[in-house]
C-alpha cells in the first residue's frame, strides 16, 4: 500500500520527536511531543496530513506498546529492525535529524519492519530475557568466590566439582585465619546461593507459563526432541519467535538469529567473512551451546511418544543424523571447534525451521 505521509518517530524514555513526510511534495513538518501515544494520535489527526498515514520508528529499548497504541487507534506502525536499516553516512546527528532520516528510509520502502508481539507474548519473552540475567548473575557469583579462594591460596579438595552440597558445607564450616576473610567468603557463597534459588524460583514461573497456554507447550514438545535443545532452548525459541511461519524458509530464519556469513563481494570476486551477528543475540547464543552437543553422542528420538507426528520424528531424526556427520567431517578437517560449531549451529536453524512448519 502506497501512503501518502510517513511520520519518522525518534523515541526516548520522556519526548518524542516526530518527522512528518509527504511523500509527493517532501514537505516536512517536525515536532516534539510526549511519550504519551495518545499525543501523538492528536498530532497527527489535527496536522491535516495527507492520507493515509503510516507511522515508523527503531526498535529498541521503548518496546512495541507505542506500535500497539497507534494500532489500536487506526494509525498503521512498523517497528524498524535496527540492525537492518541502511548506514549512516551523514556527520550531524541529533533527534530531528534521527525522526526526518528514519521517515526517508521508509518512504523509500530500505526499512525491514520486526514481528509486533502481543502483550501477552512479550510478557513470555521478558520472562526467558530475565531467566537469561539470572544465570549470568549466578556465574559472576561464582567466579567471584572461585577467585576469592585463588586469592588466599586455599584449596577445596573433598570433591573433584564445586557448587554441590558437600562444598556448600564445607564452606559454611571453614575458617580462615583472619575474622575478616571468613566473613567476606560466606558472603560471597551466600550470594552465589541466592542466585541459585532466584533461577529456580524463574525456572519454575517458566515452567508454569509453558503448562498454562497450549500453543507454547505444544511448539515446546517438538522443540524437545531436537538434540541439544533443552527445556530453556525451547522455552526461549517459542518466545522469541512466535510464529516460525513468518519466515519464508530456513535460511531467512538463520538471517534473524545472525548466523549467516557476511560478505563483501564484488564482480568476479566472492568474499565471505564472519557470521553477521544482526539478529537476535539472545537466541544465536543458546543456538551455540545447542550445536556444541553435536561433539557428543547424539540421543535417540522417542518414537513411542504419540504427541509428536509421524513427519517430525522423521525430520529430527535426520536432523541428528545429519548434523553429527558434519561435526565429524568438520573435525576430519581439522576446522578449528568454533568455526565448526558455528557452521552446526547454521544449518541446525535450517532444521529447527522446517521441523516447526511441519503440518501436524
């Protein structure tokens, strides 16, 4: 649908600043409103902008309630992929030059717009983010009391693993020649501890938020069956994803976790760098530890299990099967291990892709 103006919308945590475009004349008409949505309704229903108007602006921390609000009120909104927007070349930059550039990208159709999640599904998704924070806290705490132990030279040899039981007792029965060091130690154990409860606790909510809407338990139970991917992978893909049919094939769902290889190539020439690292951060990290189980031996699919059709158990299947030879082949190269997982966890989006949009 061809419109008629285009309001660029540079949006921060108090203000606003908004960039009206016609897109026959140019005219530009610029403002600087509120957070309030409804503001900017008003602004644009009282402008006398040519119709129909179409609203975008970046995603980022803001969220999409902006892009829900102006939906809710007849005002069509995309949510522009920041990392797929076109570079910048231009040397001054402020908020109504931001709002004016993000209006021109759009009228000149270079803005790829993101999934607008509906307040329940981005509730799914703070809930995995947070699962996510918890257990990078825990590892701080950790190291934090690992290298407490290292730094007083003192050894823990009653078991070949920390973080058991057994190391929880003995640390909360070990003194130190100095008052001062036991205090600091137990209160580095004590944080590490509280970690590990507050990741139970939001495991737990995970657990619960799964049990109680069937579409995600549902997704979750083929996720399952994929080797590599556990209950807090598949929690997450569902999540952050939504609907896999959005994607036209594997590939394009490999491009919206970053896995894909950059490349600058020109004529004759074919170069290919790096993986792109544009897309979502959170998911291509769990994708990594996935493919690293590839290395191991890989679990057999449960084919009693009724839930799962017939046509996914043979797609997982293949999946392993598939997946662990090219880890060999990888090894027989002697391609080094983190180039080799990147290239497993590329092609395992390709399958996690095609076993979600198998029919049931």
């Amino acid at each position: 649908m061809r419109y008629s103006t285009i309001v660029g919308i540079d949006t921060h945590a108090r203000k606003n600043s908004v960039c009206a475009l016609d897109t026959k004349t140019g005219e530009i008409t610029q403002a600087t409103l509120s957070a309030d949505p409804d503001q900017l309704v008003s602004w644009i229903e009282k402008g006398g902008f040519a119709k129909p108007v179409h609203c975008v602006y970046e995603s980022g921390p803001t969220g999409f309630g902006l892009a829900r609000a102006l939906v809710e009120a007849g005002v069509p909104c995309t949510v522009a992929a920041a990392s797929k927007l076109p570079r910048r070349t231009d040397k001054q930059k402020n908020d109504k030059r931001d709002a004016q550039w993000l209006a021109r990208m759009a009228a000149a159709g270079s803005v790829r717009a993101v999934y607008i999640p509906t307040p329940e599904q981005e509730s799914l998704c703070h809930l995995s983010r947070l699962r996510d924070e918890a257990a990078r806290d825990l590892k701080r705490a950790r190291q934090r009391v690992a290298s407490f132990l290292l730094l007083t030279r003192t050894s823990y040899t009653l078991t070949k693993k920390r973080w058991t039981k057994r190391f929880y007792e003995w640390s909360a029965a070990y003194e130190f020649p100095c008052e001062g060091d036991t205090f600091a130690f137990r209160s580095k154990v004590n944080a590490a501890l509280r970690c590990e409860e507050r990741l139970r606790e939001i495991e737990d909510e995970m657990e619960r938020a799964a049990a109680g809407s069937p579409d995600v338990s549902k997704a979750m139970e083929r996720l399952l069956c994929i080797h590599g991917i556990g209950k807090v992978t598949a929690f997450a893909l569902v999540c952050e994803v939504y609907d896999f049919h959005r994607f036209s094939k594997g590939s394009a769902f490999a491009s919206f976790v970053g896995l894909v290889p950059s490349e600058s190539s020109s004529g004759a020439k074919e170069a290919r760098g790096p993986i792109a690292k544009t897309g979502n951060s959170h998911l291509r990290r769990l994708l990594m530890e996935a493919a690293g189980c590839y290395s191991n031996r890989v679990k057999a699919v449960k084919l009693e299990d009724g839930r799962i059709p017939e046509a996914v158990r043979a797609k997982v299947e293949k999946c392993a099967s598939r997946l662990k030879k090219r880890r060999e082949r990888l090894r027989e190269r002697k391609v080094p291990a983190n180039k080799a997982k990147v290239a497993v966890a590329r092609e395992l989006c390709e399958w996690i892709y095609y076993i979600m949009v198998v029919p049931a």
